[in-house]
C-alpha cells in the first residue's frame, strides 16, 4: 500500500527568500521521512501552482493527496483560497483523492520552534524574568485567527517571561515598533521580538523594521526550517492520512 504524497501549499512570495525558505523546510521534512514524496506548491507569486502540481501528481499515477496549507493560523487563505483551488482540481481529476489538512497552529511544536529561535538570537532561560516579549505576527481581519494569536501570547506568558504581547504586521494594532515601546513604558529591562512567521516577505520585513526602529534588544528569525517545522508538518500529515484511511475503510 502506497502513502499519500504531501502537498505543502504555500502562499508565495515576490520575495525570492520566501520560496527559499519553504523549499528548505520541505527538503528537510523529506530526510525527516525517507521515502514519503513530498511536493511543493503556492498559491501565487511563485511556481509550480497547485493546479499544476496536481495534474502532474495525476498524471503519474498518483491516488491520493495529503494537502497541507503552509499556514499558522486558519483564516482567509485557509478557509476560502485553498478550498477553492483543491475543489476545483477535484472537478477536473476525479481519481484523485485529495484532503486538505489542518493549519498548523496552534501547536507545542510552533512554540518550541519560537523558543529554538529566540535562543539562537541570544536569549537564555535566566533572561526570561527582566524580559518582555512580543510575539509578532502578520495580522489578520478573521476572529478565529486573532484569538488564536492572543491564546499563544497568554500561554508563553506562563513560561517565564514578565510580559508578552502580540503585534501585527498588517490589519490590526499594535504594530511591532508599538508593542517594543509599550514594554518599555512599562519598565521591562529588555524585549525580544519573535517574529510568528514562517518564511521572508513584504510582512515579515514590516517586523524586522518595527523592531529595529523601537530598538528591541533581541529579533529572532523566522520559523523556517526549524527541527520542529518539520515534525510538525509530518503531524499533521499523519493526522489527516489516518482520517483518510478510515473513512476510505468504512
């Protein structure tokens, strides 16, 4: 019996370093799980798109799709743009079998892989009692995405860190360069900012910049190919071929 191949559905970028990004952290989920195939698509700005991939996919032979949204939280892009393009391809190639994963967050792997990032930029756990932090996202105008940041911030807050905040880098204040300086009204001795992103782009450099103008003491990298990217996208793939497995047998 043969696995379904994993679809990881990115947004894409005009950012070359977006696409660079997500092509590391799905080469590294293939050397987390040799022999699985694992594919690459976005939604636009880059190629291949999913369409394509899913014609070709079709084409060779293939049966069944794990399709994975690229994606931390479930708004738009998630809930309308996937959906849309995965129903349409089903339209066109009805012998493809092709389910849409969950998002990825929230989830005790994105965390860890927030805190792998804060370390790499300096941060140490004895720091964490003098230092504020601002978990800073890309933004989003759906409820259920902003709540989830919001429950994220609360959680890292009982880590040990004296404050957290969230940021947005589009659609909602406050924006990075904002939540810095309010830790700093407040008397927080220092501030890490972790950008809550996976890959570079216009947003991602939104927060780079608020950052740095507020002058916060520590940046963090972009998720990436962090270890726990990985395994958290191989989860969710888990997840949902099990869910496939079952209904195909019931």
């Amino acid at each position: 019996m043969t696995h379904p191949t994993l679809l990881v559905i990115a947004h894409g970028s005009r950012d070359p370093r977006h696409a660079a990004t997500v092509h590391a952290l799905t080469e590294r989920v293939r050397a987390e799980r040799p022999g699985l195939r694992v594919e690459t698509a976005f939604l636009e700005f880059n190629a291949p798109s999913v369409p394509r991939v899913l014609e070709r996919l079709a084409a060779g032979g293939a049966d069944e799709v794990v399709a994975l949204p690229l994606l931390l939280t479930r708004a738009f892009h998630a809930k309308t743009d996937i959906p849309s393009v995965l129903r349409e391809a089903r339209a066109r190639l009805p012998r493809l079998h092709v389910r849409q994963a969950d998002v990825l967050g929230p989830s005790p792997l994105l965390n860890a892989a927030l805190g792998r990032r804060l370390r790499e930029a300096g941060v140490r756990p004895g720091d964490l009692p003098r230092t504020g932090l601002v978990l800073a996202s890309a933004g989003s105008s759906d409820p259920e995405a902003i709540a989830v940041i919001a429950e994220i911030a609360r959680e890292l807050r009982h880590t040990g860190w004296c404050a957290v905040r969230p940021a947005f880098a589009s659609a909602l204040l406050p924006r990075t360069e904002d939540a810095v300086r309010a830790l700093r009204a407040e008397g927080v001795d220092r501030v890490a900012v972790a950008p809550y992103v996976i890959a570079p782009g216009r947003l991602p450099d939104r927060i780079v910049a608020g950052a740095e103008a507020a002058g916060a003491d520590v940046l963090a990298d972009v998720l990436g190919p962090a270890p726990e990217m990985a395994r958290l996208l191989l989860d969710r793939y888990d997840e949902t071929r099990v869910t496939v497995g079952a209904s195909l047998s019931a």
